[in-house]
C-alpha cells in the first residue's frame, strides 16, 4: 500500500465510522480532506465544513495558528501523538473546553508519515483537575480585549467567584485566582462582601453550604465564566 492508497483508507474509516469525537484527517499540507458528522457543527463554522481549509487557518487567529503549526511539526518530527487542552467559545458551549489528541498517520508499509489526525473529545475531568492556576496563567495572553457577559442572572465577578468556590479551599484562594486572572489586588474580604451581600440575595441562602447546594443545581460548578479565562492551549502533559 503506497502513502497515497493509505490516505484514502484512513478517509474511509473516518467517513464510515462515528465514535462520538470530533475528528478531522489532513494531508501532509495541513489541508482538511475528511472530517465526521459532528466536527463542523461542534465549531460553528460558517458554510457547514472544514473539507478544503486549513487546519492553520481555521481560526484566523495568529498565535493559534503558530501553536497547530508547531504541534503538527513536533508530530511529524517526534512520530508520536500530543494531546493539549482547549478552551475556545466560539465552538458550542458544551464543547468550549476540549482535549485535542494530534496523532501522525504513519504508513508501516512505507515508514512515511502520511497525514494527520486531529480528535476532540470532551474531558473525562472537571477544570480544576488540570489545574486552574496554570489555565489561567497560560491564558492570560490570549483573553479577548472586551469580556462578554455570559450569565444573564449573575454579574461576571459574581459567576467568577461562584465556579471558584468549587475548586477552592477557602476565600483567600478564590481573591488570588482573581487577582491573577485581571492583574489586580482582589482579597479575601471582597470575596467575602460578594458571597454575603450578591450571591446569598440572589440564591435566597443563608449559608456558604446552601449556596454550594444551589449554586450546583443550576449547574453553576461547570459553567466556565467567559470573563476569567482567555483562551487558551494548555499541553497535557504539564497537568
């Protein structure tokens, strides 16, 4: 089997099986030539499909096409797979935070590295899991110059300080994550003033316990706020 017949054969595989990722197949150009059911409508792309573009351009952002650029490279170089977690809100919401797997298709007939393939899946882990000190630091370059509101009964500094106290021990965690995320001194006392006089009105609580309980039915322990990070690429192998 010649590199061009094994192509074919992993475009056939991609198109035939469904196994609910987002998986895309490139040439050795970085041009999509396969791609499933699922991946255009998990990024919202425009005209329906990735086949013909770029996986370098998809973005028409310039340091996430010089970060595919130097992971597909790396790939090809190093012959083995990189996985690297992915926040990204143009993509449906319930995908705005993936893990990208790059893999290289090798053909052992030949030994040539063919194409790619590029799967997105949703994590098996909640965020703090990767560790949200790191996203944010890593993020903090790449965060959008205005910050969209995105709950519409919270503040974003109220939705902030309430995905937090998920991930944190104690007020004074919450005021550092702050602070780091918008270069600010944020401190535990205004944390506090948040919980008691925003977030115990708006929830009809009494008590951090009941605010955790409500907070976690509404689903506010997975909700990302848009403000607090910026997107970002973060490689798994540093979790």
């Amino acid at each position: 089997m010649n590199d061009t017949e094994a192509l074919e054969l992993a475009i056939k595989y991609n198109n035939s099986i469904y196994d609910n990722n987002h998986t895309l197949i490139t040439n050795l150009a970085y041009e999509i030539v396969s791609e499933d059911r699922f991946s255009a409508k998990l990024a919202n792309i425009n005209d329906g499909t990735y086949i013909g573009k770029s996986l370098l351009t998809l973005n028409n952002e310039e340091w996430r096409t010089e970060k595919f650029r130097n992971i597909l490279e790396s790939c090809r170089t190093k012959r083995s797979n990189s996985k690297w977690l992915s926040l990204k809100f143009s993509r449906d919401p319930l995908y705005w935070l993936i893990v990208i797997n790059f893999q290289p298709l090798i053909n052992y007939e030949t030994d040539n590295i063919f194409g790619f393939k590029v799967t997105g899946e949703i994590p098996d882990h909640p965020l703090q899991f990767y560790g949200i000190k790191e996203i944010i630091r890593n993020s903090s370059e790449e965060r959008p110059a205005t910050r969209v509101r995105n709950d519409k009964f919270l503040t974003n500094r109220e939705h902030e300080v309430l995905f937090l106290l998920f991930y944190c021990d104690n007020y004074q965690q919450v005021a550092d994550l702050l602070s780091l995320s918008h270069g600010i001194n944020v401190t535990s006392s205004m944390v506090a003033k948040i919980v008691s006089r925003n977030l115990y009105v708006k929830f009809d609580v009494v008590n951090l316990e009941s605010l955790m309980a409500a907070g976690h039915k509404n689903g506010y322990h997975k909700s990302v706020p848009l403000s607090l990070f910026g997107e970002f690429m973060f490689p798994m192998s540093k979790v």
